[in-house]
C-alpha cells in the first residue's frame, strides 16, 4: 500500500472479526515497531504480545473496571473480539541510565533534566508504527490505555517487573461492522491552518 494511503485510512476500529491475525503478521508489527525513533537510541520499551484466548481473557479481566463513569459496554464487546493485543511498555531506567553513559554525559541520572517523559514518547511512536502496519497489512487496530485502577492487577496477571510501566495497549484485528464510535464522529479535523504555525506562533 502506498504511505500516503496507509496514513489517510488509519483510524481506530472498535470492533473485530473471528479470524485470527496470521503470526508471521504479529511478528511484522512488533519488527516495525522496534524500527521507531528513541532518546539516545536507548531502546527502552518492551512489547508485551497476547494472542491466545487465555492471555486475552487474562488481560480482560485484569484491565476491566469493575465500574466506570461512563457506559463502556460497547466499547469493551467490540474490544475484546480483538485476536491480538500487544501491550507497549517502557523504562525510564534505560534512557536514565543511557543519558549516564560517557557518550551522553549526564551521570547524576537526574530526571529533572527530562523536559517530557520520552521513554513514553518514544513507545507512542513505536505504537504508531504498529498502527500503520495494520493498515499495510489490511487489518484494523486501536490504541487504547489501562486505567490508572487496573494497573496493579494487569502487573500482577504478567507478571510485569517493576522496572517496566505500560504506555498503553494496539488491539489489532481484520475489522468487523460496528463498535463503539469514536470521537471523529462527533468532532471534525481542525483545519490545517489552525494548528501549523510558520515561522513563529
């Protein structure tokens, strides 16, 4: 698929078919996603990849709020069709502890010296990637994040040593008809001219 195609159809689908998602595909995502940019090439993220009815269900069951302030129903029937969930980690030690090396010369590891969290950054541009490449491939993906609620017990279900903190999850899928809506059904694109600032603000 041309890029530019693979940009414009992006979008976040909310719901699935059956058929499972090829592993030689799974594989593609998490190679393209380990291609992204990172702070001093520190390569601080970790892909947690759940494919199998068990893992799914364990993810589920850990990552759903017992109860929540908004109807989430339909979001959460149309999300659990999904046969792939691929949870996006990252360290904040590794990029603490590559700005420390001799090359970077920061050896306090002070994190005050961080402007924004890019061990977070830096995994959003990997769940990008993934999110393109399930475009490429003809499939549907949406990124999605675990509630601040539910985080202890997603730990727990994985095991997920301290280190590591989740950025979020890429549900990915051959899509199906329906789904919660997302909000570009309620709100339109700003134009172009209202958020590209040239030369100065």
């Amino acid at each position: 698929m041309e890029f530019q195609d693979v940009v414009r159809r992006r979008r976040m689908v909310r719901r699935f078919t059956g058929e499972e998602v090829a592993p030689d595909v799974v594989d593609r995502l998490v190679r393209n996603a380990v291609r992204a940019p990172s702070a001093g090439f520190s390569q601080g993220w970790s892909f947690l990849v759940l494919t199998t009815p068990d893992e799914r269900e364990r993810f589920w069951a850990a990552a759903t709020p017992a109860a929540s302030e908004r109807n989430m129903s339909t979001w959460l029937a149309g999300m659990r069709t999904a046969p792939v969930l691929v949870v996006v980690l990252c360290s904040k030690d590794a990029y603490l502890g590559r700005y420390a090396e001799p090359d970077k010369g920061w050896t306090d590891r002070d994190e005050a010296r961080w402007p924004v969290p890019y061990w977070h950054v830096d995994a959003g541009m990997a769940s990008l990637l993934m999110l393109q490449t399930a475009v490429d491939e003809g499939l549907g993906a949406c990124f999605f994040g675990i509630g601040a609620g539910e985080v202890p017990a997603f730990r727990e279900a994985f095991g997920v040593p301290d280190e590591w903190v989740q950025t979020g999850v890429v549900a990915v899928g051959h899509p199906a008809d329906g789904g919660a809506q997302g909000s570009p059904t309620r709100r339109r694109r700003k134009p172009l001219e209202d958020v590209v600032h040239r030369g100065r603000w």
